[in-house]
C-alpha cells in the first residue's frame, strides 16, 4: 500500500523514479489534489525484462544503515555495479521571482563486484546521507539496467539540549526528510503553537533550526509534522502516505539566569571590505570609482574615491534604486538620487565620505558624472535591525520593532513574526524602501518573553502545493532561496 502511495505521489508532483527505459508501464494515475480536485496523468514508457532476482536485506532503515544487495540468475563471472538514486534539489527564483522546487535525480554507484560461476552475488553498501523516503536501487552491468529494487530511507530528527534556563536555544535536527510534494516540508509546534516549517532543498535531506526556550518553568513540548499543505498535518494516520513519521519532544524549561539575545548590532551581517579596482584602462588612465566598503547594513561608513577624471569639475554622485508597488500593479522601477556633490583635485581624483542611504536589500549601482565622464561601483545593502523602543513594561505595553535594508524580491521582501515561538504575522518593506516598522503589544506573565522574525517567501509558484508563502522559514539560515539573510531575536520583560 505504501509503495502505491508513493508511486501517485510521485506522479503528482512530475517526479519519477529511476526506471529503465526498457521497463514498461502504462498507467492512469489518480493524482492527490489539495483544494484544487482531483487530475490524472498517463505515463508510458518501453517494456523491459529483468534479469535474474535482485533483493535488498534490510529495505528500510536510516542514511548510513548497512544494506546487503543481494541477486540470483544473473549473468556469470561478470561486472555488475549497483546504483543508488541520488537526488540534488535547488530552489527556483529568477529575477526576484519565486517559482518554486527542483529537483534532479541520477544514479550514483555504491558497490561494484562479479558475479560467481552460478550468476549470484551478496555485496554490501551504506545508505548514503541525503533525501529520505523510498530511493530506487538499480542493479546494472555497464550502462544496461538488469534489475532493480527500493529501499525507504527513515527520517529521523532530534533536539538539543533538552532543558535550559528561559530563553535556551534549543536546536532542531531532521535528516532524511523527502523530496516529493507530501515529504519536502514540516512544521515545528511549540506547546500547540505553529512557530514555522523545516525545509531542506539545498541541503539535501537535512534541516537544522534553532528555536528559543519559552514559557514558565517546567515542561514544555515541541511537534515536527508533516507540512505539505502548507500547515501541519495532524491525522497522519489517515493520510494518503500514512508513513510519513510524526515526532515528539519534551524541553523543561528551569529556574536560573535567562540567555537573553544579543545586541542588534550583533545579530546584523557584518560589512564586507572592498577590493581597489585597477585604474589603468587601455590607451590610458580611465575614470574609476570604488568604495572601502562593499557591503554592510544601512549607514554604513562610505567613503568614495575616484581617479580619471578632469582637474578641477564637478562629479555628481547617483544612488540607484527601485521604487514601486508589488501590490498596486505599479511594480519596481529604477530611480536615480543624488548623494552628494565632490570637485576633483589637480590630478582628476576626488574623495567623498556619506553613509550607506535607506534603501531596499541587495545590489545598488552608485555612478560618478562629470559632463561627459562617468565611472560607477556596487554597495549592497544588508538587512539591519534597530534597538526595541521599549523592552520593558506591563502587559499591554506598546513597542515599536524596526527594520532597515529588507528587500524587494519575493524571497526577501517581508518578514515574519514569532511571539514566544507563536507565528503572529509579518511585515514588508517595499512600499517604504527598505523599512519595515512594526508596532506590537507585550502579553503574557511576568518575565521574559522573545520576539523572533525569520525571513519567508512572500509569493511565487509552487508545483507542489506546499505554500510556504508568508510563514516563518526556520531553516533560513541554510536553506532560503535567493538572498543570504539574518534572522533577529528581541527580548521584551513583562513587569508586574
């Protein structure tokens, strides 16, 4: 039943196994619809006759189990290998548009050996780390498939450490999580409350997030499910993949010093250093202009220099940007501001000293003009958070939350909102260039509590129906398409 499961999955999603293209199947699918119907697919393919008997001893287990390949009735004294399906997924984004998964399968070998005098073989292989869920094992002598077997790689995920003070990171594991539709995304749940989704694209089966200990002390406990119509899925019993595994786990929070989150200015990505260009252009000195610094959070120092030009003129200097609406239908177009005005020395170099402007995230084209001379350089911007206006007061208090640097693509245009690891909402920043403000109320008992905000997919395509759109990406740090982005912790303390 569960490799029927699978097989629909699989047609549903346009993925398909390693199959010869002499095995022969012809089949109307019944695809697994989520709110959209039911759709049928027929695959054909050409007919093949497997040689021999191929079986594997275990099936099942996790990456890294020890797997005996084992055949009978196969060509004598030859060199046969055994080839795992391997799967390598990326995200899909082009010019700031989201357009979902992809994933590209091929087979790797694993063992190689001959056969005996009586066509038979028992070798062994380890499942090797990756994707999880059911990988074809195909039997081959040189490029032609002989036979071929499945093997169910089991998921598997921890947490660490398991108690703490308030505030504790507690570590979130996962291996072996799938590739297909039903198996590519799970949701994280703190005591009953939806904190984000484990995704694992570009890490090839493996997720890794980390979460605050909240709450009163005691014990606490937290839920990975699976997530494949975009919230967790809480019957797995009665799916249409019911072995799709549900984890549980217990964190007892205890008295002591709190691990509160550092500053901001902490949490913000470092800036990055510039590399002097060469300033010697063919048939002579060619106007040029760089800056010490290449990329950093808004009101990053900035000091430009410039050589080449005229003794003596005036250089105007240009910050372009992108201004728009993703949502009035108006879209994104470039504009030009001028920074600042800088006169050139005797010898056709200047040097102007600004900070980095409110903008959105990413790459900004800065241009040197002196009449008919023109040179130009790259700042990007990295997203940056400012101080809580208020981390202290009763509950109802009004605090402010602000961002600087957030982009404009789909997959760094908004971020989301954690409330003591319950998803409240998010916010975005195209409409104010780059400024997300966001103003929140304190709730809860006394004490600590922690604001958390991940970057999220704000909108795109998604084949597979998953829809992860506007929710918090746990696994942002390795795992979010486009952009390299930070997460930021906050801290607010509600007195009594």
């Amino acid at each position: 039943m569960a490799r029927e499961n699978e097989k629909r999955v699989r047609a549903q999603y346009g993925i398909r196994p390693f199959r010869s293209t002499l095995f022969c199947v012809a089949l109307l699918v019944s695809l697994i619809g989520f709110g959209t119907g039911a759709m049928a697919s027929t695959t054909t393919t050409t007919p093949v006759s497997f040689v021999g008997q191929f079986s594997l001893q275990p099936s099942a287990g996790p990456a890294g189990t020890l797997v005996h390949a084992i055949g009978v009735g196969l060509p004598a004294n030859q060199q046969l290998s055994v080839n795992w399906q391997q799967v390598i997924g990326s995200w899909v984004e082009t010019q700031g548009t989201f357009q979902g998964r992809s994933f590209t399968p091929s087979l790797v070998p694993v063992a190689s050996f001959t056969t005996g005098a009586d066509g038979s073989f028992n070798t062994t292989f380890r499942v090797p780390s990756g994707y999880g869920f059911e990988h074809d094992v195909v039997l081959t002598q040189d490029a032609t498939e002989l036979n071929q077997a499945a093997f169910e790689v089991s998921m598997k995920a921890s947490i660490s450490p398991t108690s703490g003070p308030l505030g504790t990171a507690i570590t979130i594991h996962a291996q072996g999580i799938g590739w297909l539709g039903l198996q590519n995304s799970w949701g994280v749940i703190y005591d009953n409350k939806f904190v984000g989704y484990l995704s694992a694209v570009t890490t090839q089966g493996t997720a890794t997030a980390t979460i605050p200990a909240t709450g009163q002390v005691g014990w606490h406990y937290l839920r990975i499910l699976s997530a494949s119509a975009t919230m967790p899925f809480l019957n797995m019993q009665q799916s249409p993949q019911p072995n799709r595994p549900t984890f549980a786990f217990a964190f007892r929070v205890t008295s002591g010093q709190p691990v509160l989150p550092t500053s901001v200015s902490a949490q913000t990505p470092k800036v990055v250093a510039a590399q002097n260009p060469s300033l010697s252009g063919a048939g002579g000195p060619a106007p040029a202009v760089w800056g010490n610094n290449a990329e950093g959070p808004v009101g990053t120092p900035l000091t430009l220099r410039g050589s080449g030009f005229l003794p003596g003129q005036t250089v105007t200097l240009n910050w372009l940007s992108q201004q728009g609406s993703n949502i009035l239908g108006i879209g994104l177009t470039v504009t030009t501001n001028t920074i600042g005005t800088v006169q050139t020395a005797a010898d056709g170099t200047f040097q102007k000293s600004l900070a980095v402007p409110l903008d959105l995230q990413g790459s900004h084209e800065i241009d040197a003009t002196s009449g008919t001379s023109s040179a130009s350089t790259v700042f990007v911007i990295s997203p940056s958070a400012v101080p809580l206006t208020r981390d202290r007061g009763p509950v109802g208090t009004w605090f402010t939350i602000q961002l600087k640097g957030t982009g404009w693509s789909n997959t760094a245009n908004i971020y989301t909102v954690d409330y003591d690891n319950a998803y409240v909402g998010y916010g975005c920043g195209v409409n104010a260039g780059g400024d997300i403000t966001m103003h929140m109320q304190a709730t809860g008992l006394p004490g600590w509590h922690f604001i958390d905000l991940y970057p999220a997919i704000y909108k795109g395509t998604d084949e597979a129906d998953t829809n992860d759109f506007k929710l918090p990406q746990l696994t942002y740090a390795k795992d979010h398409p486009g952009e390299n982005l930070p997460a930021f912790r906050f801290a607010f303390y509600v007195t009594k």
